[in-house]
C-alpha cells in the first residue's frame, strides 16, 4: 500500500481560478501572492483556515487527489501530470502554504491543534524539498515503475470496481474524458523519460521490461474485457435504458482509438529507445546521483534520519533474533531436519499450498470471521467502512504481492479492498494467511486508514495523507496482534507470522544491500531464499519491488519497531494503569504521524496517564 495516494473534496474548476478575493493563490507561473489571513476569533480558527485553503490550492494542482476519491476531475488539470508546469503550481503552492503557517502563534493553539500544526509543517516541508529542482532533476525523469505505476494503476482506478465514481450518466461521461486524457498522460511520460536519457538519470533494464509486459498483458484483453470497458457492462438504474448502448459505443470508441493506441506508443518508445539506453546495474548507487538520493528516500520512508550502514546493521540483528525463534517452532512441528532444510520442506510439500482460488478466499473470509470476535479486547474504536476480500484481476496479479489493501471512501458507500494473489499458487503459502489479513485488512490498514477518514474533527491532511513508516509499522504492528488474540497457538500459523516478520527484516538488509552495497538481484533473491521459506516467485517479486521502489521496504520494520518500543515505554510506567485499547486510540487516533511527532504524542499520553 503506497500512503501518497490523497484523498480530499472536489474541485472541478482550473487553478487559474482559484484566486479568489479571500483566499491566498499562486499564479500559473509558479510565482506566488498571498493576501493575509484575516483575524479570526482563535488562532485554531487562524489554523483550520489555513488548512481549508491550502486543502484546494492541493486538489488543484494534484488531481489525483480528487481521482483517488472517486470524484470529479478537470480533464485538463490531469492531462498535465508529469509536466514541469503543475509542478511549478505544486511549488508555488507549497511555499504559500509555509508562508501563511509563519503567521500562526503556535503557543496559542489547543494541544490538537499542535500537533496538525507539527504535521503540516513536516509535509509541507518534506513536500517542499522534494520539489526543488535538483531533486526533481533525478525523481520526475523517471515517473513509472512496475510496483505501482500510474500506467497499470490508472485502469484499475477506472474500472467498475475501482476508486471511480458510476452513479449516473454524468459519471460515466467524465469518466470517459478522463479515459481520453489519460493518452496525454502517458505522452507526458515518455518526455519525462526522454529527458532522463539527455541527462543520463535513467532507470534499470529490469524494471522497463517489467513494465512492457505489463503493458503487454494490458492491451492483450479485447476492448470488452478491458477494466476501462467493465463500467458500461452494468448500470445503475439511474442511466436510462436508452442511453446505455451509446455509452458502450462511446468507450469501445475511445479504448480502441485513444487509450489501446496511447499504450502501443509508450510500449514502443520503451523497447526501441529507452530499454537500450537503460541501466543494466540494479542498484541506485550506480544511478548519476543516485546515493544521495538514496539517503533522502531513507529519511523519507522511515521519517528519521538513519545511516543505510546502520539499517543493513539492524537488519541483520533482527535476522538473527527471527532465525532463533523459527528454530523453536521447527523444533515444535516435530522436524528433525535442518531450518534450511525445513525452508525447503515447506516451500514443497502439497499441504502448504493452497490448492485453489477458492481455498484462499474461504481461508481469509474464516480468518476475518475470528479475527473480528477478538477486536472488542484490544479496540475501542472501530471503522463503519466494510472490508470486502478479493482476488487480484488476472492482468495484474503476476506483479503484484501476495496481498495488498484499497482504500475505501471516508463515507463508507465504497468498501476497503483486501486483494490476494492467486497467481502460480504453488509458490502460495496457506501458512501466513492470518499475518497477512492482519496486516492489509483488520486490524492494519484498514483499521488505521479507516479510522483516519472517518475522523471528521481531524483536518483533512492527517485524515487522508500519510507516511509509509507509520502506516506500513502499524500494520506490521498490527501483525504481532495476532498473538494476543491467540490465532498463532496453530504452530502453522505461527511459523507464518514468523516467515512474515522475516521477510521485513531481510528487507532491512536486502534493500541497502541493493543500493548501497552493490548487491545483484540474484544475490538478493538468494539471501532471502536461504533465510526464509518464501517460494522463489515471491522472493523473485520483492527483490524487484526494492530494486523499483528504493527506500519503501524499509519503513516497514522501521515503523513496527518505533510503536512496539513506545507500547513497552507505556506499559513500564504505566502498569496497571496501561489500557491497551486507550494506547491504540492514541497511536491511530490522529492520522498518519511521523515517527518522531507520535513519539511526542505518546510521550505526553503517558504523563498524563500517570
């Protein structure tokens, strides 16, 4: 789950007419004004007002805020991403914002508002340095890869069971603009790429051929059985009858003439121009000024400033650590043999493996049926939002993780989506269902991101934005869960959540292997083979997820350590005071924090609680 997907409320109109007699703005050059922030009748009002502002000036020059929500979008204002003139707007923008946050009196706000005070300012900042150029220079020249790229991303948003909006016929026929504008999209990409390769900033070889096959499977559905089709294969009663076929036609018009071709340009601009010019080494290191950028991705995924030595260090600690414990479950499942040898007992015998989709379906579904009879015990707050439990759509499912959640909508009419992958199922593992529920759906993200949208006291940066430290360490967190409740007294499950909990840890070592240490793919799939029991798919996916997603894999670990340190801190001097479910009200009761401001928070809690 990547956390910089936003979510707030619709704008419809053009940044340009933002500039309103009582709302700062920025002009279409990146050249900032400001009009004071009147005096109001707190300085939490002063705040909230300042947020409001910067909250549209946001849904203007990123629309895939609005995208992300299911709600209207400027089909101009999207067909420029990927252009150095939205990003001159986000610039603009993000100064203002810093600017007018220079005139609130922090002292004189609540301690709520404190903290969001704390939390703008660390996004804005953050925001601001990765929009400065010479970062830019190194990040925007390389705009897709094949974990998450907007070019496989944008069709499952537009599809029937996507974040897209299918109410009535106003839905569909914007829709289809965006569908239409989403060729200009990937034309703004290839110029991007096209300029990394005059300036030498360019991207691996693994991860452009990735990408082509992507694209590949992609455009291999006929135009019927594409997701940007699957919206007019069922109505709303609020479509009119009569209008229906016209629609169809409408969008096999535009998938055959305008998207289908889009897609055939880029896939042709990346085999014939940039794969030959692409890196063959795999590491950001050997990208131009990729180990600093590396550090700076480091700072951001974990949002604390850690050496990569010391993280290679820590993971190779909590190797160890996890080595040991698995020791003892091996010992437990009555296997005399060797944990190698164990590793590769459970990646062959039939009984590991799920034998169908259906079976892993049915699994999750009992899995979440127990799961939920033990949240009263550890939570006192919990999500109107449902959780639905499906598989991943077939043209996606190669390239993804064995699970992964959706967001649903802060009004609970759209459900959270636990996905699983039930691609290749020998390489699938029944024995870590539960830590992976755990962690996409109840009690991790779905809890967490949930909660947050539903939270209408928040403002609307701490219930939509994020950090992945924070969201991916809580649903790691969320995993340990699972003890308490008693579902790894099942040694089977046990040695899952252990597998799993293994499998972070080695991203600790295997992530600053690749891009600081030099290490090849091969070498990283190998270290994770010899130190877990993941099949060689698995291990094959998520050694190529670091290579194109540098940074990410860490925060994990990073963030499940920070919180299980902090509920030890509460619990020492607390004791019978300490109440688990006020302590989860208090680490997910305020958004997505950066570490260091949820320390704070948890810091202050706990005096208070004494």
């Amino acid at each position: 789950m990547d956390v910089r997907q936003r979510l707030r409320i619709a704008l419809t109109i053009p940044f340009a007419a933002l500039c309103l007699s009582n709302a700062s703005c920025a002009d279409a050059t990146g050249g900032p004004t400001r009009n004071p922030i009147p005096s109001v009748a707190s300085e939490n009002d002063r705040l909230d007002r300042l947020f409001e502002e910067d909250a549209d000036r946001d849904d203007a020059v990123n629309p895939l805020n609005l995208l992300y929500r299911g709600e209207a979008v400027d089909p101009e204002a999207f067909s420029l991403l990927y252009t150095d003139t939205l990003a001159r707007r986000q610039l603009a923008s993000v100064k203002l914002s810093l600017s007018d946050l220079g005139q609130i009196d922090r002292a004189r706000l609540s301690a709520d508002r404190q903290l969001s005070y704390d939390v703008f300012a660390y996004e804005k900042r953050e925001k601001l340095a990765w929009l400065k150029p010479d970062i830019r220079a190194l990040t925007s020249v390389r705009p897709f890869n094949h974990f998450g790229g907007f070019h496989i991303e944008f069709p499952s948003l537009m599809s029937s069971r996507g974040a897209a909006n299918f109410e009535d016929e106003a839905d569909y026929r914007r829709a289809l603009m965006l569908d239409a504008a989403f060729a200009r999209v990937l034309d703004n990409a290839t110029a991007k790429l096209r300029e990394g390769m005059k300036t030498g900033v360019l991207d691996t070889q693994l991860t452009v051929r990735n990408m082509i096959a992507q694209i590949d499977a992609l455009v291999a559905q006929p135009v019927e059985e594409s997701p940007f089709y699957s919206p007019v294969t069922a109505f709303p009663e609020s479509v009119p009858a009569s209008r229906r076929e016209k629609l169809r036609q409408a969008y096999r018009t535009t998938i055959a003439e305008t998207v289908y071709p889009a897609y055939a340009r880029f896939r042709r601009f990346l085999a014939e121009e940039y794969l030959p010019a692409a890196r063959g080494t795999v590491g950001l290191s050997a990208m131009k000024g990729g180990g600093e950028l590396y550090r700076k991705l480091v700072e951001r995924e974990t949002t604390l400033r850690l050496d990569p030595e010391e993280v290679h260090r820590l993971g190779l600690s909590e190797v160890a650590r996890i080595r040991s414990e698995m020791e003892g479950v091996r010992r437990e499942l009555g296997f005399e043999g060797t944990l190698h040898e164990f590793f590769d007992h459970v990646r062959t015998a039939p009984r590991f493996h799920p034998r169908s989709r259906a079976e892993l379906e049915q699994g999750f579904t009992r899995i979440a049926d127990q799961v939920e009879r033990q949240v009263p015990r550890l939570f006192s707050h919990t999500p109107t939002t449902p959780l639905a439990i499906r598989p991943y759509p077939a043209y996606r499912e190669k390239y993804e993780p064995g699970g992964s959640y959706q967001q649903g909508s802060a009004d609970a009419s759209r459900p959270g989506i636990f996905y699983f992958n039930s691609y290749d199922l020998p390489s699938r593992f029944l024995t870590g269902m539960t830590t992976l529920y755990l962690h996409e759906g109840t009690p991790g993200h779905h809890f967490q991101i949930s909660l947050a949208q539903e939270n209408k006291t928040l403002p609307d940066f701490q219930r939509y934005d994020g950090n992945n430290a924070f969201v991916e360490g809580w649903a790691l967190y969320a995993e340990t869960l699972g003890y308490e409740m008693g579902l790894y007294d099942n040694p089977l499950q046990h040695w899952g959540t252990l597998d799993d909990e293994m499998l972070r840890a080695m991203r600790l070592v295997v992530d600053t292997g690749i891009h600081v240490k030099g290490w090849s793919r091969e070498q990283a799939i190998d270290y994770m083979l010899a130190n877990s029991g993941m099949g060689r798919t698995d291990a094959t996916s998520e050694v190529e997820r670091y290579i194109a997603n540098p940074a990410q894999a860490l925060s994990y670990k990073i963030g499940a350590l920070t919180i299980q340190r902090l509920r030890h801190r509460a619990e020492r001097e607390l004791g019978a005071k300490f109440d688990i479910r006020q302590f989860h009200d208090q680490v997910i009761g305020s958004g997505a924090l950066p570490l260091p401001i949820l320390e704070k928070k948890i810091d202050g809690w706990i005096e208070k609680s004494r």
